[in-house]
C-alpha cells in the first residue's frame, strides 16, 4: 500500500484527507504544528497502526521518510488566521514548501499543493479558469496569503522544471464541513454557530458578494484523483463546487434550515474582499472525470448538525 506524507494533517481538509486515506488502506504519515489545526484531529487516528504523527513547524524540519506522495495542505486558510498570523503564513507557503519539495526529490515522492481561488485575487474573469492570471494586490493585506501561495505554485512548478519532481497543484474554492474550526472566522463556521448561539449572523458588506461552496468530501476525492491519477505532472486544477450564492443568501438558508427568524448584522466589508468568484471547473472534469455531488442545501444540512453536536447547542 502507498505510503504518503501529509502537511497540515491535523487541519480541516487534512482530518477529512487521513480519514479518506486510512480507509483504503493507505499508511499515513501526518505533521502539523498546530498553529490553526486541533490536537483532537489527530487524537482520533492514533489507534490506527498504520498511523504516525509529528508535531513539527515544516519551515524548520520535516518528517523523513520514504514516500510514494506528499500531501501539502500546510497554511493557515481563513482570512482571520492568516491576517492574524501574517509572517507565518509566508513562511509556511515559501519555506516549507520548499522543504517538503526537497523531500519529494529525496524520496521520489508524487508532491500535490493545495493552491487556492484567492490565486485569482479580485478575478475580472467570470467564472475562472486555470489560464487565467488573476488581480491580486501585492501589497494589500491578503497579500501574505494570495503572494505567498502564488509563490508556492512558482516555487512547485520550478521543482518540476528543473529538478524533475513530479507535482500537482490543486486551485481549491471555498470548501466547508464538519471539522472545520468553530472559530477560524470563515463564513459557513461563524454562520453556523452564530445561528446555533442565537447570535445575529455577521455580514460583511451588504452580503452581495458571492461565493461557491464545496462539500468536503467532494473535494477530497478531487484532490485524491488529481494525486494519482496517471500522466498529471504539471498539471493544475481547479476544485470546487461552480454553484454560486451571494452572502446574504448563504445566511438566508441558513437561519431558514434552523428554523429561526432573520437576525442580521451588517458589518463592513474587508479590504480587498473578492466580489464574486466561481470556479471553471472543466478542466477536472475532463482530467480527473470529478465534479461535486453533494448539493449546498445537504452539505449544509450535514455540516450544522456537526456544529449543533460540537457547541453542545440542544
Ligand atoms: P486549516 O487551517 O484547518 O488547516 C491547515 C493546517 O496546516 C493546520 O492544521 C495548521 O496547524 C497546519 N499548519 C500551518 N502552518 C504549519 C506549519 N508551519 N507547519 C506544520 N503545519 C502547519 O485549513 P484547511 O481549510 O484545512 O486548508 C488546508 C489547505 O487548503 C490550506 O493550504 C489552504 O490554504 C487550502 N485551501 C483551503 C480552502 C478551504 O476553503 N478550506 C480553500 C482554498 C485553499
Ligand atoms: N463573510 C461574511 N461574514 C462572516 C464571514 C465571512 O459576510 O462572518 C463573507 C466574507 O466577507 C466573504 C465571504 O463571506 O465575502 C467568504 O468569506 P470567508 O472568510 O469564508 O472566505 P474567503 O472566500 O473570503 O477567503
């Protein structure tokens, strides 16, 4: 069985990603240091033989190994993490992906990064395609998350070029679910629980903006195709669900599932807000014959009921 190296393992995609792996019988190394991911995440696999963990700061050291891949889901994702960690976030996506790439040529291990929608920054394109190149601020305060996983994808595609690494980069959008952090501050984690809390849901903006929401079991089979699929190297692919809703009905649906009345908040908008972002997504349907299943409505559903039993709401 294939032995692969997950970075980020104790983080929401990656919980979803060991527990997908485990299952076909896979042996599965995970790192992370905790900076946006929970002890609990890995605490649940130990039993697993077939499981090892480090805790480790993937700028400073990595996992030695053997691996046949590399899984790196490393950084923190959500705008309030990464606005609250700025430095590290540029570190872990310039410096520890030039690690675990070092690795990959060490171990002659197949290296995927998950690469981000914000590559596109504020996109002038409608939905977007891989080809297109984006409108990013440089030096506005996302900058530390889109630059820096603009770097990461330079830097993986530079390893490929020149150092012969086989490596896949996956454009992940908007994904949610259970596991996801409570308190990480993205939209579907404080909609869920502001709503379960009877708090009013905050909206940014007039909630006019959109986005579009992947269930993550989707995406983990995206990102386990686009991982071993044959004859991919080089290859990168947007993930997502190309379904797209406006805030404001995002927190319409959700209060309207809880049975509740509308209680809303209008907060303003932060800088460099995209203002509407979808994903062209027929580049993976024709590579990796994926598309997302579960509709938003059902993820939704799924997903508040894991944050109704985490909140311990009645
Ligand atoms: P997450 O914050 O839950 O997980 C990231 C994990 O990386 C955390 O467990 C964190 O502790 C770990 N980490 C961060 N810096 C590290 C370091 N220096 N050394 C070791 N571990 C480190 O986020 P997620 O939603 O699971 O996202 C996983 C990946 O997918 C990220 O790279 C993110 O940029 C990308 N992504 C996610 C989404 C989404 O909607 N969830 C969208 C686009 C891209
Ligand atoms: N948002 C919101 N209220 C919240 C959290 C987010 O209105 O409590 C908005 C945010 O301004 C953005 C969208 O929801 O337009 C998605 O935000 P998120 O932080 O989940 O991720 P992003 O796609 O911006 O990285």
């Amino acid at each position: 069985m294939p032995k692969v190296l997950i970075a980020g393992g104790a983080g929401f995609i990656g919980t979803h990603m060991t527990e997908y792996l485990l299952k076909r019988g896979w042996e599965v190394v995970s790192v992370d240091n905790f900076s946006t991911g929970k002890r609990e995440n890995v605490e649940r696999f130990r039993g697993d033989p077939r499981f090892t963990f480090h805790e480790m700061d993937i700028t400073e050291a990595v996992p030695e190994g053997d691996y046949d891949y590399i899984i790196n889901l490393a950084s923190p994702a959500s705008p309030q993490k990464y606005l609250s960690l700025p430095l590290d976030t540029m570190l872990v996506n310039s410096i520890g992906v030039k690690n675990l790439l070092d690795l990959a040529k060490r171990s002659g291990a197949t290296f995927l990064l998950a690469s981000t929608s914000e590559v596109y920054g504020d996109p002038l394109v409608h939905p977007q395609p891989e080809t297109y190149w984006g409108n990013v601020n440089p030096v506005g305060p996302r900058s530390v998350y889109d630059e820096g996983k603009r770097f990461a994808e330079a830097i993986t595609m530079a390893y490929h070029r020149y150092e012969g690494v086989p490596v896949r980069i996956a454009r992940i959008f908007n994904t949610y679910g259970p596991y996801m952090d409570v308190a990480d501050g993205r939209i579907i984690s404080n909609f869920a629980s502001q709503a379960l809390l009877g708090k009013p849901l905050t909206i940014y903006g007039d909630g006019s903006q959109t986005r579009s929401f992947c269930y993550v079991s989707d995406m983990v089979e995206g990102l386990f195709r686009l991982l071993t699929y044959e004859g991919l190297d080089g290859e990168v692919v947007n993930l997502g669900n190309p379904e797209e809703w406006r805030v404001i009905d995002v927190a319409k649906l959700v209060v309207r599932l809880l049975g509740l009345e509308e209680n809303f908040s209008f907060l303003p908008l932060p800088q460099d807000d995209p203002k509407r972002r979808k994903p062209d997504i027929t580049k993976a349907k024709r590579l990796l014959g994926w598309e997302p299943k579960v509709p938003f409505e059902e993820g939704l559903r799924r997903t508040l009921k894991w944050y109704r039993e985490v909140l311990n709401v009645g």
